[in-house]
C-alpha cells in the first residue's frame, strides 16, 4: 500500500505534496508518544484536529506511527508488497 | 466522539473527526484524557488562516508590531503548521503593499532563516550554536515561574498567556525569556523546553534559536531590557498594578543592568 503520510508540518491540502501523490490514501497519526514527548497540551492537539478537518479524505489514526503504517499495510490485499510512505 | 472509532489493533484507533468544532475537541479530550492543557482558541482551518492573510496591515504592522497591543498577524500557528506558508504571506503582502511590506516579509525571513539553520544543523541547535558571550545559569525552571507566580505583573501575566491560551506576543516572548534566562539564571534549554511544548506555534526551529540567541549563545550578546522598555511597549499595563513596582528587578540603566546581571562572570 502507498500512503501520503501527512505530518504536523504539512496540514494544507494544498501544498503541492497532495497534488503529486493524489492517488495515495492521506494518513494521520496523533501518535501518543511522539506527543508526549514533544510536550504539546491538549490545545495543540485540537488545534491540529482543527487544521486537518479542512483537508479531504484524511484518515485519521491515534496510535503509534509503525503500528499504524503495519495495520494499513497488512490491510493491504497484496501482503507481498511493501508499505510505501510518502511524506 | 470516541463511539464513532473503529480499533483496528490493540494499540491502534481509527477515528472520524466531528464536523463542528465542539465536537472535535470533545473528541481529543476523550481520545487523550492524560494531554493536559486549556482548549484551542484558535481555528486552524485552512479558510481561517486565508481569511486572517488577507486581514494582515503590513504597514500598521511595520509600525506597531512591537507595541503589546500593536497591530500584529498572529499566523504564526497557521505557519508553524504548514496551513500557510511563508512564500504565501510574503507574496501576499508585497502584492498589496509593494515596498510596504518589507518589515512584514522581514520578519518572515527570521522565521526562514532559523528553519533553515535547523535543516542544517539538526538536534545539534538543542546545544549551544556559539559559546555565550556571558555565563550563563543552569538551574531547573522554578515554580514561580511556571505557574505565573513570581510577583512581576509583567511575567505572571506572560506565563499566562502562554499557558492559557498558548500564544503570547512576540515582543513579550523575548522580555519574559531575558528575565528567565539572564535574571532568574535558568538553564535556557530547560525553559525552551517548557516553552515549546506550551506554545500553540511551537516550532523547534524558532524556539530553540530564539532562546539561543537571548541567552548569547547564537548573538554577539545577551538580549536584556529595562523598565523604562517595557513601560513604553505595553502603556504602563503592568507596572501601574505591579506589586513589586518600587523594587521592579528591571529599574535601571542598560549599563546598570548589565553590570548587575553580568559583571561578576563576563567572558572575555
């Protein structure tokens, strides 16, 4: 499976990354210990929440980012492909 | 809601994010109930971050920015996160302002500028760039300070903001920063830290180098001010109310100050 992995830095559907890579399914991850890590409160979250409700046809994953890219790619039909991760 | 989630894995939730806002803060609140912190003030939205560029006064800006109450953009969550980029606010404003814009696009560039320090130095800015120009402290961030319990109406209002809504002005960024830093001597990566993590436009690009370079260790000095500064910025705001307005630590000459702060460890 071919992902368009979006990240914290890239909440804007049109940022030419998107348009390149149309045909990907765009994920995001709130992952919980990257976020602790970084320190961020609840407001960035939501602030982030916010930013992503206005980009289409995001899939959205709280979870850590290597399981959640093994879930998308076990989901795959074709398990002999590998998970391609574009961000 | 967290009703509308699908688990996918043990450890992995797949969730549709709620239409209306309310909704989708309730969802965060439920999906990271151990996330401290207030609510978002801000909308986040791609429209609300085009709708505020074309709000932007470049010229009221270039003239006010550094006035507590002064005409500035407040894009710096929009940016930080990519909703709008620099390349759009810039060619924003010198489309409708020409030669107008410049202080606006000015300070955009500080903003390219410690993106691309960090793209090439890495988590080595985590570190001092330069050797401090002053010693500088290395003591853990103080209670006080964090909790806007200092006494200083200035500071507690600062740390106020910063933890109740997350944004604070730029010019009181860099006050509150020199009297964490070079006044209560704590060590700039603790505080740049705690800083970053409360910020709604937390970057670790602009923060991290912007603590640098008020402590001195990528400036050719430390960034300090006086009361006399900060009275005129902010009207008077703080200090008519201050209860330590007679032994304000900020009541003093640049010379004195320095001399105050800094004499007995300056380096060569």
């Amino acid at each position: 499976m071919k992902l368009l992995l979006i990240h914290d830095e890239m909440l804007n559907a049109s940022l030419p990354i998107f348009e390149a890579h149309a045909d990907r399914p765009r994920v995001f991850v709130f992952d919980p210990a990257f976020i602790a890590q970084q320190g961020w409160r609840r407001r960035r979250l939501q602030c982030i929440a916010n930013a992503l409700s206005s980009i289409p046809a995001v899939r959205v994953f709280k979870g850590a980012l290597v399981d959640v890219v093994a879930v998308l790619g076990l989901a795959d039909s074709a398990p002999h492909r590998e998970t391609q991760v574009v961000t | 809601m967290i009703a509308t989630a699908t688990v996918v894995k043990t450890a992995v939730v797949e969730f549709t994010l709620a239409a209306d806002r309310d909704s989708r803060y309730q969802q965060i609140r439920e999906l990271f109930p151990d996330i401290p912190g207030t609510d978002c003030e801000w909308d986040g939205t791609r429209e609300a971050a085009l709708a505020a560029l074309t709000n932007v006064d470049a010229l009221a800006y270039a003239r006010t920015r550094n006035y507590i109450d002064g005409n500035v953009s407040r894009l710096s969550p929009y940016f930080r996160h990519g909703v709008l980029t620099l390349n759009e606010a810039a060619r924003s404003a010198i489309t409708q302002y020409r030669a107008g814009a410049h202080k606006f696009v000015f300070e955009l560039a500080w903003r390219d500028y410690w993106r691309r320090v960090w793209a090439e130095r890495g988590t080595s800015i985590h570190a001092p760039i330069e050797t401090p120009k002053v010693a500088l402290g290395d003591l853990p961030l103080p209670d006080d300070i964090r909790e806007a319990r200092t006494g200083l109406a200035c500071m507690d209002r600062f740390a106020r903001d910063l933890t109740g809504s997350g944004y604070v002005h730029n010019h009181a960024r860099m006050w509150f920063a020199s009297y964490v830093v070079h006044h209560r001597k704590v060590d700039w990566r603790a505080a740049a830290d705690w800083y970053y993590g409360e910020l709604l436009d937390g970057d670790r690009a602009s923060n991290t180098l912007s603590w640098q370079w008020i402590a001195s260790s990528f400036s050719s000095k430390p960034y300090i001010f006086n009361r006399e500064n900060l009275e005129k910025y902010t009207s008077g705001e703080f200090c008519n109310h201050c209860a330590k307005r007679d032994t304000c630590p900020f009541e003093a000459s640049y010379e004195t100050l320095h001399a105050k702060l800094f004499a007995a460890a300056t380096r060569p």
